[in-house]
C-alpha cells in the first residue's frame, strides 16, 4: 500500500520562492509507485494544500490530517522542504514531534542548534574545527565599529544570525561600510554576526543517512563569478562554478569527510546535511585548513543544487534519493 507523504513548503522566511521550488522537484521525482505525495503550503494563518482541480482544503493542525471529498488523509510521513523558518528552525520537527508523525530531517534540538550561526559556531569551534573569528550582535547592543575590527580584521562578513541562501549578508572592505552593513542585517534579524574573512577555495560535502549507515557524497568546488558565494551567485545561472567532484587531493578529501562525519555524528544529524567549508590556501609550513561555514540541513534539491549534484555523480537519481530518504524516515520509528 502506498505511503501518505506531507510535502511541507512554503513558510515564512526570504526563502519562501527556494522552497517552493524545491518541494517542485521532490514532488516531481518521488516514485508515485510507492508514495502519495500532497504538496502542503505552511502559512502563518492556514496550511493548505490545493489538488488537481485547484481546490484548496485546510490541514487539521490539531491532528495533522486532511479532510478531502470522501476520505481523511493521515499521513506516514512528512518531507519538509521548507528553508528558513520554521522548517529548518526546528519548529516544524517539534510539531510533528508532538503529533507523532516521522519526518526527513534532523530533529528540533539539532535543528534548532545549527540554524543559529553563533551557537553552531561554538559547538563546532569547541570541537576543535577551526572557525572564523567572530562578533556576535544583538539589536539592543551599541556597535562599537574599532572593537569589531580589531576582532574580525578586513574585509569581513557581515550576516543575520538565524538566515539561510546569504540573505542579508554583506562583504565589508571599508570601515566606513561595516555600520551600513549591520544596519542592514538588523533588518532581517535581531541577531547580527561580523566574521573574519577567511580566503581560500568553498567546499561542500554531503551526507545521508541509508539503512542505518552514513553515505558520503562526492566533495563540490564552488567558484563564485561574485564576490563571495551570496543569493544571486547561487540562484543564478553562470554566476558560480560547482565542481564534482572537487579538485583537492585525496589526502584533503579524506580529511574533510572525516571531519563532516565527525560533525553529523556530534551534532546528531538525521537526513541529507551538507557542511560548507573555506580550505585555505598552503601556510608557511605547508599545512591547508577546512575552515567551518554552516551546515544546511535542508538544503537545496533542485535538479541544479548541490547535493543532487554529487548524488548524480554516484549513480544515485532523485528519485532513489527521495526514496532512500522517506524510506530511512518511516524506519526509524
């Protein structure tokens, strides 16, 4: 018999358009052979999936079940294709937590760690992976713009503490721009980082879960036309360079699987993650270094994002992801 899936998208971030592309492809490439898949918008005021007709019937919040014409709709399970809040927040995992419905991601407390740039910089920091410099902000704080430089030094990064896709983020050259570049992150967030630049090649690596044992994908090089890898580098066509598999050594490569398998260990991760990384160049003893970014644990799933691009380059279709992945979702519970 078939499983009911809630494809969750929508919610209530910048990142409302990404994420109603990617449940677009999940719901274009889950096998209909095994699933049912009902595309669900999340709102703040209603969830709503509309069918073929374009009717549109409410979700029942209270016990996460869809009245249609002449059948109620439980569902098995619920892929969340939400980035941003509250998919990749955690609040979504603690709702379906508490209705107790099996869902494709980590869970509320990991969600909600890694989401928080400044707390998943500590976690990850205290792990002993390098990371960047940091300056931690919050909108009833008085900037002091010398402090700050004198932490993070120039060109630094400027960013909302709780965003996805570069949303708000700003390369700052000058110390003229730093408080221009704050003010514009407090406008997305209460929360602010400044962070160190760190220069050197972007690399991605992507892990999943499959019948109880991690799979590793191939490492991506990204090659940003911009001046950093920002929201119209990855939403635009020619802007950036993703290459797979990376073009680093295999003694580099081992080292950053390790330490991703590390982080998806100590972080309890669930699902597909992907963990970015700066590798800077050689320094003067010859030694290169994974600089932590972030880790999304929903990330893209486009036919052009990353992580699909590295399943690609194992011979695993979208198809068998999404099945992989659902597949490992109902098992664990």
């Amino acid at each position: 018999m078939k499983k009911n899936i809630a494809l969750l998208t929508g919610g209530f971030s910048g990142e409302y358009e990404i994420s109603i592309k990617s449940a677009g492809v999940v719901e274009k490439y889950t096998d209909k052979s095994l699933f049912r898949v009902f595309t669900i918008i999340v709102g703040k005021d209603a969830w709503i999936y509309r069918d073929q007709s374009g009717q549109e019937f409410s979700v029942d919040l209270t016990g996460f079940t869809l009245e249609l014409p002449g059948e109620t709709v439980r569902f098995d399970a619920a892929f969340i294709a939400i980035h941003g809040t509250p998919g990749e927040d955690g609040k979504m995992q603690g709702y379906l937590d508490m209705v107790g419905v099996p869902y494709n991601t980590c869970g509320h407390a990991t969600s909600a760690l890694t989401f928080d740039k400044y707390f998943c910089n500590e976690f990850v920091g205290r792990a002993g992976i390098p990371v960047a410099g940091t300056v931690y902000l919050n909108k009833r704080d008085i900037p002091d713009p010398e402090a700050i430089i004198k932490t993070t030094g120039l060109p630094c990064f400027v960013k909302p503490n709780s965003n996805g896709s570069s949303v708000g983020i700003t390369k700052v050259h000058t110390a003229e721009n730093l408080m221009p570049a704050i003010q514009k992150a407090f406008e997305i967030d209460d929360e602010v980082l400044v962070q160190e630049f760190i220069a050197g090649r972007e690399i991605a690596c992507g892990i999943y879960e499959k019948n109880g044992e991690l799979i590793v994908l191939p490492l991506t090089e990204i090659i940003s036309h911009n001046d950093f890898f920002d929201y119209g580098a990855k939403y635009t066509a020619g802007l950036a360079d993703e290459i797979t598999p990376a073009r680093i050594s295999q003694q580099l490569t081992e080292e950053c699987r390790r330490t991703s398998l590390e982080l998806y260990r100590r972080m309890n991760c669930r699902g597909v993650v992907r963990f970015d990384y700066i590798l800077t160049p050689e320094d003067a003893s010859g030694k290169r270094r994974f600089y932590f970014l972030e880790v999304n644990t929903i990330p893209g799933l486009s036919e052009a994002s990353i992580v699909p691009q590295q399943a690609s380059k194992m011979g695993i279709s979208l198809t068998q992801l999404f099945t992989d992945m659902l597949t490992e979702t109902m098992e664990r519970y």
